[in-house]
C-alpha cells in the first residue's frame, strides 16, 4: 500500500517541470510527443525494496505483476521495467527486517510507463510526500521510503525496452549454460569419486582375501609338517 509519510522524497521543484524539459529536449534529440518514453509517461519510483515485489524468496527479482498491482491506481500503465541498485545505505531505519544477501541487490529502480499523460501527471503528483507500507495480519506496519522522478533517458522507448529485454534472456541463457555446465561437472566429479571408492573397497578386499588365502596356505603347510612318519 502506498500510505503518507515525510520521509519519502520529491526532488522536483514546484510546478510541472516535466513539460519543460520535454519541450526542449525533443527538438534537441528529435523525440516525438507521440512516440512513448519521448515524452512525459513514465514514472521512476527508485530504492523500492526488492523482496517486496519478488515471488521467489531464494531468486528475487522484481515481479510485474506487483508494480502494476501497487501503482495502478493512478491510471492505465503501458509498460513496467525495473533496474537494480544496490546501495545499502538508501534503505531507511524503518525496513529493518531486509537482509543482505550475496550478489542479490537490496533495492531496485521501479520504471512505470502510464498510457496517458492524464495518469503519468496523477502519479506525479499522488506519490508525492508518500511511502510504501507494508501490513501483515497481526503484525505492525513496516515502511520503506522512497524517492519519485520522471524518466528522461527514453528509457522506456520500445527499441531500447525490447533490446534490454533481448539482453536479458541472452543473459539468463547464458547463467543456465553455466550452471548445467557447473551441474554436469559437478556430476562427473562425483561420479570420479564413487568410482575412486568402489576401486579402494575392491583393492582392500582383494588385499583381505590375499592375506586369508596366504593364512590358510601358511596353516596348511604347518599342518603337513606334524604328521608322523610310519
């Protein structure tokens, strides 16, 4: 839920800024007001907690279905994308129950790309002076502040959307390409090692059946050496 709250932060200065900046900056890179992420429709909602929006506690990543759940309100979202930030120090006091976990970021950069400027201006200004907050059954509230700005990268332009998302599954084949290799070598190895230790039981029973056999032999000629001449 999206609650008030002073700790949340609103860099922007009074007045729609937003349509300043795109006004100059379109004829300056040629963007289009009809083109989407040339113009004022997406929404940056930075340093969002990242187990909050994940479906898998031991991979998490942000689920879109979640940002599209928690900024809907606002009006009709187009797209929704995210990027990593892993700066510990962005989190406030209030999330405490958030741990570090090796190579998996804390935080992430929320993209929120709304169909209609009616909707992107409602969720500029909505999100102001606010907060997430999240409420379990018999628990108190926890809250994780957060900052709001407005994309100028084009981040969310169709081309540069689709060649992010092309570099993300060449980069998730890529992370299951090594870990299969990692699976198989590790199933080699142990595989090695079985053998390794099926052929140290066989040398050591070999070696116990050489010492009984040797025994018996030893028994046999002392047995022949006490029998009395006639």
């Amino acid at each position: 839920a999206i609650s008030s709250g002073i700790n949340a932060e609103w860099p922007l200065r009074p007045g729609e800024e937003w349509e300043t900046y795109f006004r100059t900056i379109n004829g300056k890179r040629n963007w289009s007001e009809c083109t989407p992420g040339e113009r004022a429709d997406t929404v940056i909602i930075k340093n969002l907690p990242t187990k909050w929006f994940s479906l898998d506690a031991n991979n998490p990543k942000p689920c879109e279905r979640f940002l599209r759940d928690a900024f809907t309100l606002f009006g009709t979202i187009r797209k929704v994308d995210y990027e990593d930030c892993v700066e510990e120090g962005e989190l406030g006091d209030d999330i405490t129950s958030l741990t570090s976990q090796f190579g998996i970021p804390l935080t992430f950069n929320a993209y929120i790309q709304y169909q209609n400027y009616t909707s992107f201006k409602a969720a500029m200004s909505g999100l102001k002076g606010k907060q997430l907050m999240r409420l379990f059954p018999g628990q108190k509230p926890t809250f994780s502040p957060f900052v709001v700005d407005y994309d100028r990268t084009g981040f969310m332009t169709d081309k540069i959307h689709k060649a992010r998302k092309i570099e993300r599954e060449r980069a998730a084949e890529e992370a299951k390409r090594k870990h299969e290799a990692y699976m198989k070598q590790q199933s080699e190895l142990m595989a090695k090692q079985i053998e390794k230790q099926k052929r140290k039981r066989r040398k050591l029973e070999e070696k116990k059946m050489a010492a009984k056999k040797s025994k018996k032999e030893k028994s046999t000629d002392c047995d022949s050496a006490l029998i009395p001449l006639l």
